[in-house]
C-alpha cells in the first residue's frame, strides 16, 4: 500500500519520518480542535495512516512496514512473528549445517526467507557468515591449485636454482597465507560496503540500525557457498549475492524495492564508474604522449 508525502505527495515508505523526494518530515504537530486524525500514541502528531492490522490511526513515529508490504502501527508490527534462520540456531545445530542450511534457503527461496527472518543480528554473528562465505567461495579452488602443484612432474622442476621441494613447499605457504587471508580480507569488504550501502540508506530516510544492513550484506553473500565446486564461487557467485541483497535490504530493512536497489547498486556502479573513467583518461593520457 502506497502512503502520499502530505506536501509533494510523492510515495513514502512506512517507517520513513522525512520524505525522501522532498525532505519535509512527515511528522506533522496536530492543531488542537481539528477534526484531523491524530497518532493513537502520540496526540500530539497528524496520522499519517491507519494501521492495515487494527485499524487504529499512527504517525510517522509509530507506522512500520508489514510482510506483506501492508503499513502496520508499532504494536501490531511487534506482534508479527519472525523465524530464527538456521544460522541464529547454530548452537543447536552446529555451525556448518546452520550454515549450509541457511545458504540453500537464502538462494532457493530468498522472497519467503528474508519476509520472516529477524532483521537484526550481531556484528559478530554477521561477520562470521562472511568469513565462511569467503572461506567456502575460495576452498575447494585452492585445493585444486595444491593438487595441481604436487602433480607437476619431478624433471619439470628440478634445476641448477630450483628443486622440487622447495618449490612445492613455497607454494603451499602461498595457498595456506590466501586461505588465513580470504576470510580476514572478506569481512574488512563487508564492513566497508554495508557501512557505504547504510549511508545511501540513511540518506533515503530508513531508520533501520547499521547491524540490519550488515546482517543483510553477509546474509546475501550465501551464493559464495557454490565455491565447493571450483572456481563457480569466486566468478558467479558475486552476480547472485548482487541480486540477493537487493532481496535482503528490501525485507529486513522494511522498504520498498526502488529503495533496497539504489542502496545495493550504488556504490558497485559508481566504483564501476570510476574505474572506467580512470581507465579513459589513462588512456586519453598515453595516446597523448605516444605521438
């Protein structure tokens, strides 16, 4: 349901206490003796709808978004009941079938997981996610490299600087350092993109905490978990973890989904943006001085 901007009468979403077309706030002081509806819990202020629930009026403050995209006043939204993913249980089901059963959820049925998964979650529960997401994207990969180095024949390597020893065992310290590294590197990147994407939703008017928008960018990452079979984590799993966030920002940030793309777009296409301007004037640059 569509809820007008009482000034420019652009759409606001519910749960948004300024327009984001405008930036009038939407949380109007009621005039004493006006006939206008006014917020059940705050007098003081204009409603700015009715709650799809109990019918009961609520401003801004109050208003939250539904399952179902319904608005809901803050008592009934409380009341809506929210599933633990699998990986919330993993004290009870163990890390790695949490994890593996919350991946296969989030890829085979991100609508229905993400519409009754609890919004907030730890920084360190999130982190966690990325850390074996990353850890799984690069795994099997790395194994394969290892196997291949250990297959190279004897006489291939074997020379006056080199023997064959030593140089399968600076490989494997080379894949051991990638494998500590993958993970570490993976949740410095998640922290900085959920950090820069809770900057875009601030800026569109969401209230939601940054743990929401973590949860979501480490939540979405579940298609890193197709790096079992080699080198499929590493090349189509960032496609489908970009199109699962929008899912996720969308559900658990409680917005629509013009919202939830612009905050998981933005920064991938303006740093693709800058990349290729760099790359233009780069070679603008070298053509110049080649004559």
């Amino acid at each position: 349901m569509r809820i007008p901007c009482p000034r420019c009468q652009a759409f606001v979403v519910p749960g948004a206490q300024s327009c984001a077309w405008c930036g009038a706030s939407l949380l109007q002081e009621a005039t004493p003796g006006s006939a206008d509806p006014v917020c059940a819990v705050h007098p003081e202020l204009l409603s700015l709808h009715a709650c799809g629930r109990c019918g009961s009026f609520a401003c801004a403050q109050c208003l939250r978004k539904g399952p179902g995209d319904e608005p809901l006043c803050a008592a009934c939204h409380d009341r809506v009941p929210a599933d633990a993913l699998p990986w919330d249980r993993r004290d009870e089901l163990g890390t790695l079938r949490a994890y593996w059963q919350t991946c296969v959820a989030v890829m085979l049925r991100p609508s229905a997981t993400f519409a009754r998964a609890r919004p907030k979650g730890s920084v360190g529960s999130s982190l966690g996610f990325v850390a074996l997401s990353n850890l799984a994207a690069s795994f099997t990969t790395a194994l394969l490299y290892m196997a291949l180095l250990f297959s190279i024949p004897r006489e291939m390597m074997d020379g006056d600087n080199v023997s064959q020893n030593r140089f399968r065992l600076a490989g494997v310290g080379v894949i051991g350092v990638m494998m500590v590294l993958v993970p570490v590197v993976g949740m410095l990147v998640a922290l900085i993109n959920s950090a820069l994407d809770h900057l875009v939703f601030r800026m569109e008017g969401t209230g939601q905490p940054f743990e929401v928008t973590l949860r979501a960018n480490a939540l979405s990452l579940s298609p890193y978990m197709m790096g079992l079979i080699p080198f499929c984590g590493m090349y189509g799993g960032p496609f489908w973890a970009l199109g699962l966030r929008i899912y996720a920002y969308r559900s658990l940030h409680r917005t629509g989904w013009g919202t939830a793309a612009v905050a998981a777009l933005a920064v991938p296409l303006l740093s693709c943006g800058l990349f290729f301007a760099a790359y233009a004037v780069m070679a603008v640059v070298g053509a110049s001085t080649g004559r």
